[in-house]
C-alpha cells in the first residue's frame, strides 16, 4: 500500500469520525476523492481491523476496535500513567474536575480525567478536543508552542484571536502569551464550561516541547485572587512532578 493510499483510508477514518451519525457508502463517497472499487477495498480493509463497522440502515460507523485502542491507550501511554496518580491526589482535597490534556492538530484533547464526588460536570471531557484559544487548559498550550506555529495560526485566524481576546495584532498575541509563560500557568472563567473557572499549568517532554496541560476546574467564579494563586501553585508542581516523571522515564528506557 502507498502512503497515498494509506492517507484516503485515515481521511475515511476523520469522515466518520466527523459524522454524528453512522454514513452509507455514497455519503462517504461524496467526501472522499477516491473511485468507487478503491473506496470498497478501503472500508473492507479498515472493516476487517475492526475500526470501522456497519449495520443495516445504520451506514457505517467507528468500530470496536476504537475502543480497544482507547482501553490501551489509558494503560501504556506514559503521560497518562504518570498523571493519574497526581491528578487523583489533585482533587481529593479540592472539589473540582482534573483534565489531562494533549497538544492535538491544531487543537487540545483531554486524554484523562479525575473527578472530586461533589465536583461538577465538566464540558471538557475525556475524548473531547477543542480550539487552541477557549479554555486555560488550551492557552497555556498556546502560550509554550513554537513562535512560527502561533504566527502561522494567527495569520489564518486573526479574528477568532481577537473574539478570544488574545488580541488583535501579532505583537498583541506575544504580549499575552508572554504573561502567560511570566506567571507559568493560566486562569479563564466561564469559556469552556459556564460558572466554572478553569487554571492550567503546562507539561513538556524531556526534551522541553510542550505536550500538553494540567488543569483542575472548579465551580466558581470570581475567586479571589490568592485563591486563584495557591490552587495555580498545586497544579503547577503536580504539572512540574509529571514533566520530571516523564523525562525520568524516557531516560530510564534509553540504552546506556
């Protein structure tokens, strides 16, 4: 199989996920640029790995095999393996909602969740992406990213920053960010889930590229702002403990 190939059936992959419903053969083949006999052979083939999976009047949909490939992404991915721990000792003490969340694309994923008994529900859950600029589990993905790929998103989305009021010029989006990186981590009310704020604190790999965030959200608005600063302070250190974890493990699984 070509890389061409190979990158149709990851686009018949992105369809469906996009769908809210199961698609007929026809729907995805008004999406993908692909003849009919091709598009038969890659439904077959992603069919028979059980990523994808059909019923009748029902089109096509996600198989099970996503499932399985989620169960084993909870228990071998190392970010995730090193955060639960600190997330669930995070909320024991707060009433709040823990997101572990991954630099995705050209948004942020929350691959993991912790949960206090009386925290509320959060809109930001496990599986869920969303933009690089709602919410500070994002921004302060934003705030660490590469200087060229924040010019570049700027230069495609300069109204979105403006609307998410991280400015209205590219010189104003680098002073923001750079409070950002100043303080080591970000506050937000009410943009991702209402009534709730939300604080973060960035995760890098061993080599120092950010890879994501760590954010507790709690149901409460206008906190104070010495509030605001020791619960930033908590999450900050389980965020440094997981950057220092994940290095140490990278290095540990290294030959010598």
């Amino acid at each position: 199989m070509g890389f061409g190939s190979f990158e149709k059936i990851l686009q018949v992959l992105d369809i469906l996920e996009d769908a809210s419903t199961g698609l007929s053969f026809d729907e995805i083949y008004a999406k993908l640029d692909a003849p009919r006999s091709t598009l038969y052979r890659y439904l077959k083939a992603l069919t028979n790995a059980g990523l994808i999976a059909s019923l009748p009047n029902t089109g096509y949909t996600l198989g099970p095999r996503i499932a399985e490939l989620d169960y084993k992404m909870r228990t071998q991915d190392l970010l995730v393996v090193v955060s639960r721990p600190l997330m669930a000792e995070l909320v024991q003490t707060t009433p709040a909602v823990a997101l572990l969340c991954r630099l995705y694309r050209n948004s942020v994923l929350c691959v993991h969740q912790e949960s206090h008994p009386e925290a509320m529900r959060s809109n930001y859950e496990r599986g869920r992406s969303r933009p690089l600029l709602q919410g500070a589990a994002s921004r302060v993905i934003l705030a660490y990213m590469p200087p060229r790929m924040i010019a570049k998103l700027f230069d495609e989305q300069p109204e979105q920053f403006k609307a998410a009021h991280l400015g209205e010029s590219i010189t104003e989006l680098k002073a923001v960010l750079r409070k950002i990186r100043q303080r080591g981590w970000e506050s937000v009310e009410g943009q991702v889930t209402p009534g709730a704020t939300g604080i973060a604190a960035p995760i890098f790999d061993s080599g120092g590229h950010i890879v994501g965030s760590l954010s507790l959200t709690l149901n409460r608005v206008g906190m104070d702002a010495g509030d605001v600063f020791r619960i930033a302070e908590r999450v900050s250190a389980c965020a440094n403990q997981i950057t220092e974890a994940i290095g140490l493990q990278i290095d540990q699984a290294e030959p010598a």
